[in-house]
C-alpha cells in the first residue's frame, strides 16, 4: 500500500507566502523559498505552490519563483494559479514544475484537460476543486477564480469529469473549513474518494494530528495543510512522528 503523504501549500500573492480563513482575512505568512526548503529539511513529501489572484487578476503564474524552487528544493512540488492554456502548462513544467494543477481553465476549458493530459501525463496533472456546501443543491457547488465564482458543477460530477477527461489527481479544498484547524471537511473528503478512483489530495482545516488520522481514514491519498505549518504549531516531523505513533500509513521524516 502507498504511503500517505503530507503537503505543505505556499499561497502566494505579489511573491509572499499568505493565508486566509475561508478564503478570507489573508495575512502575511513568509518568504516562499525560505518556507519551501524548511519544509523540505522538515521532511515534507511534497509541496504546492499557488498564485491565489492569478487566476482573478488574469496574470501569469510566478515563473522566476518556479526556476528558483526547480534548484534549490529537491522534493516534488506542483504549481498553479493563473494556468489558462496547454502552452501555460508546458512552460511551467518547462521551467521545473513536477506537476501542475488548473482549476478555472478546467471549468471553463474541460478540453484542455484532455490535451494537458497527452502534453504532460496524467501523473503530472492534477485538477484542483475548491468546494462548498449547499442545501439547496444537497451538495457541494464546484467554485472558480478563488472561490468567487460558485459555477454549476457539483463537486461529485465534476471530479468524475476531470477523472474521465485525464486528470491525475484531485486537489479538494472545503472552503467551508479552509483555514479552521477545525478539522478536515471529512463528509466532503469521502464523498469525491468514493467517487473517483484517482488519489484525492484533502485541503482545508488542519489543525492537529487526529485530523490528519481522520481524513486518511475517509479515503485522502494525502492531506494539505498550511497555517499549522506556517505558524510554527507543528513541524512537519513531529506530525509525521505523531502519526507513525498511532499507525498511520506515512513516510518517516527522516
């Protein structure tokens, strides 16, 4: 059986790390490649980098950040933000990229996808999700460009899609907990692994070990997290510690 992984996200904005609650009240969290290479001492199994208003804004992803993270940083890291086009696709890989993750475009272009997956692999193609319940759908509404827009899709269908069309892996954010520590949208999180039988990365709410236990158990292939990181809550080998401890399935830090 694979490992579980743990993945550390860098939100950045204007060339910082930052972080929000619900996709709100962002604030400054640090240096992107200071955070990325002590994540990567920690012993981080991989990292995520976004550019959160590329997409809003209509602006490219931070190249000259991903030429710097390809030479220093030696675990796999994925990028996004802003990716509007197979093109867009081939120069951040071209640039060091592992992998790369669209959201928007995928809405709003689900061929690109299809050509992404023949350009790159589906192995290097995740489709990032940010999701939010509603009871009027008995469901949760797939949202774009930050969680801005709320689009037609429900999460389900739309992540059954993305698998169809190539995708590799699902990113799943719960906007409902992003940023919490209350705990990963575990309802959510089950919900989509029990309907795609790609990996699912979970994001949104990690706050302590357990969490991290818990949302193995309903299906993730591997958990996201950032503010516990951020902040200094948890180190990323004290987390992967702890879990060793209660059995999880998860690489050893060092």
């Amino acid at each position: 059986m694979l490992a579980n992984r743990i993945i550390a996200a860098l939100d950045i904005d204007k060339g910082r790390v930052v972080k929000g609650v619900n996709f709100k009240d962002i604030k400054d969290a640090g240096d992107p490649l200071e955070l990325a290479k002590r994540y990567e001492e920690e012993g981080v199994d991989e990292l995520v980098f976004l550019d959160i208003t590329a997409s809003h804004e209509k602006r490219d992803i931070l190249g000259e950040l991903v030429e710097q993270v390809a030479e220093e940083i030696f675990v796999p890291f994925t990028v996004g933000g802003g990716i509007r086009s197979v093109e867009d696709i081939r120069e951040t890989v071209k640039r060091g990229a592992d992998k790369v993750f669209v959201n928007t475009a995928a809405v709003e272009t689900p061929y690109l996808i299809e050509d992404a997956a023949r350009l790159v692999g589906s192995a290097n193609l995740v489709v990032a999700i940010d999701a939010k319940w509603e009871e009027e759908l008995d469901g949760w509404r797939v949202y774009t460009h930050g969680g801005r827009e709320p689009r037609e899709w429900e999460v389900r269908d739309w992540a059954r899609e993305m698998e169809k069309r190539g995708a590799g892996e699902i990113l799943l954010t719960s906007m409902d907990t992003d940023g919490t520590k209350d705990g990963f949208d575990i309802p959510l999180t089950r919900a989509v692994t029990e309907a795609v039988d790609i990996p699912v990365i979970a994001s949104g709410g990690a706050g302590e070990t357990d969490h991290f236990l818990e949302v193995f158990q309903a299906g993730a292939s591997a958990a996201l997290a950032a503010s516990i990181f951020h902040y200094g809550e948890y180190g990323i080998d004290e987390l992967k510690t702890k879990l060793i401890e209660r059995g999880a399935n998860v690489r050893k830090a060092r």
